[in-house]
C-alpha cells in the first residue's frame, strides 16, 4: 500500500452525474487486483475531511507498462461534487491498493457478471484480468442494471472484451423493466456458470447470494459500504459474519470482496 500526491490525466463526464477521472500512479499499481480500491483526498481539502474510497476501474498502460488508474464515479454527495470540479493537472493524494480483490479459480471458464449502477466500476477491470486468464467471454456474461438507462454504464467496455450483455432498468427505459437479478436468476436456471462476481447495492446483493445458494454456484461479492479509513483503524466498515456467535468483519481490510457463505448482508 502506498500513499502518493499523483496528477490527473482527465475528469471527464460520461453521463448525468457520472465521471472517469484518470491519476497518474506509482507502477506498483500493476499488481493491483480487480476490486481493490484507494482512499482519494484532495491536497488542502478541509472539507469533507476524510478520505473517500473508490474500486479501481481500469488500470492505464502506456508500451506495456502500468503508468495509472481509472475510477469511474457517481456524484452523491460533498466529497464527490469536490472531485467532478478537479482539473486536469491538479494533483490528489491517493492510498492504495487497499483490500482484497475479487479472487479467480483455473476452474472457472464461464463467469456471470452482475452490476448494479455504479457497482459496475470494478467490474470492468475483473472481465479485462477474467478475459486474460483465460475464461470464456463469449459464454460468460454481463448482467447490468440500473434505474434508468442512465445508469446502464461500460456496455462498450464489455462488448470489446468479448462478453454479452442483458440490461434491466427500474423504469423501463431501456431492457426489461425488472430487478437485474430476475434475468440473473433465469439464467442460472437454464446454464450454471462456474462461478457469480458482483459489485451493487446491498438488496440487490442479497438477492445474488440467494440465487447462488439456490443453483450451488460459487459467487464473490463486492461491498461497498461507507468507509472512514479504509485500513482497519476505526471500525466504521463492520460487516456481520456468518455463524452461530456475534462477529464482524472488517470491509475494508477483510474485503470488500467477500466470498458467499462468509458474511451476512
Ligand atoms: C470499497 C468501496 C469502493 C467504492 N467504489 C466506488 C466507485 O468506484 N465509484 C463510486 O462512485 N463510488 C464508490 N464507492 C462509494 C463512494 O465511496 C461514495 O459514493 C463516496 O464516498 C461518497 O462521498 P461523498 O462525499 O460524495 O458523499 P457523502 O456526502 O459522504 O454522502 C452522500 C450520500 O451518499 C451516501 N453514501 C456514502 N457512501 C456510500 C456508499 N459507500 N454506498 C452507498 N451510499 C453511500 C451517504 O449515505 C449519503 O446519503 C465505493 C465505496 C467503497 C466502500
Ligand atoms: S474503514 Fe476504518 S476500519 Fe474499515
């Protein structure tokens, strides 16, 4: 883990409310795995005063050395307002990589993906490291779901790396009007994947674990709750675990990735 002041490349907005901000990085970045995530403070910040996590999106190269990283990001409050307004060549205070990442088996060859809104973020990075470990995109799939098509981000992403893509929204404005996780279960009912990862919000979460439960399908998922240090200092990330005794977890340092089975969401 390291704490650097690095320069952003671009802060480019790629919808309503949504943006992907590119940071020059450290080159130890190119061990860093699909759904770990930084802290990012802003120099001279004093307001919002903690640090603010965010997976890594994408790693950028240039002649085949790692150089940054991408986040992808949705405006929802201070901290984030702050960061659509960074200019390129500002420079911001990152610590990372933080946590532990999603994880793969050589046994795994087809792979489901499931979004939901800008859980997408870390997932694009896991279908580029899946796609290079040798899974097989063109029966692994995407499923991505959002409120509006709005919130449909990084179809293009998917499609070059070679993966379908099944879209729902929330209102019907593009794909079914349904809970991703109806056609998630539909297809797991037709074709069991090797093997479920997704990144969203909690009820939708739990509606995957349930699916990879009822189908015995090995399943990863990302969580994202509110994080104040992001390194196990202040307890503010607990997760309750599984089993017959009180016990939490900590997102930040024990996950944010968890497989199933170990906690309760
Ligand atoms: C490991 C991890 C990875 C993350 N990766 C990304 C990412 O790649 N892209 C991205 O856009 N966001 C990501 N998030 C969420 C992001 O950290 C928050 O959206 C951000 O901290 C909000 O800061 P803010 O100051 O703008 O909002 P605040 O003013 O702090 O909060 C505004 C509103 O957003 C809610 N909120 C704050 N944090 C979260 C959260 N974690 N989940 C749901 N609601 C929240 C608050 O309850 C409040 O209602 C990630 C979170 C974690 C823990
Ligand atoms: S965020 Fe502080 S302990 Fe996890």
């Amino acid at each position: 883990m390291y704490q650097e002041k690095v320069k952003v490349l671009w802060n480019q907005s790629v919808g309503p409310e949504y943006y992907r901000i590119g940071l020059t990085c450290n080159h130890r970045y190119k061990d860093a795995r699909p759904g770990q995530f930084v802290m990012l403070r802003f120099p001279g910040q004093i307001t919002p005063f903690l640090r603010r996590p965010f997976s890594i999106h994408k790693l950028i190269s240039d002649n085949n050395q790692t150089i940054g990283i991408e986040l992808l990001y949705k405006v929802v409050g201070e901290g984030t307002k702050k960061l659509s307004m960074i200019q390129v060549d500002d420079i911001v205070d990152i610590l990372g990589p933080l946590g532990n990442g999603f994880t793969f088996s050589r046994h795994y060859k087809t792979v489901y993906i499931v979004a939901g809104g800008i859980g997408v973020a870390p997932l694009v990075f896991l279908a580029t490291y899946l796609r290079a470990k040798g899974v097989d995109t063109a029966k692994s799939k995407v499923f991505l779901g959002g409120r509006s098509k709005d919130d449909l981000l990084c179809r293009d992403e998917f499609i070059d790396i070679g993966m379908k893509i099944q879209v729902t929204t929330d209102d019907g404005s593009e794909g079914d009007q349904c809970f991703i996780t109806h056609p998630l279960d539909v297809a797991s009912k037709g074709g069991r994947p090797d093997v479920i990862y997704a990144c969203g919000p909690l009820g939708m979460l739990t509606c995957v674990l349930d699916i990879a439960e009822k189908y015995r399908v090995p399943c990863q998922v990302s969580i994202e709750t509110a994080m104040a240090c992001g390194m196990g200092a202040c307890l503010g990330c607990a997760v309750e675990k599984k089993g017959p005794e009180k016990a939490y977890l900590h997102a930040c340092l024990d996950g944010p990735v968890f497989d199933a089975g170990i906690i309760k969401i």
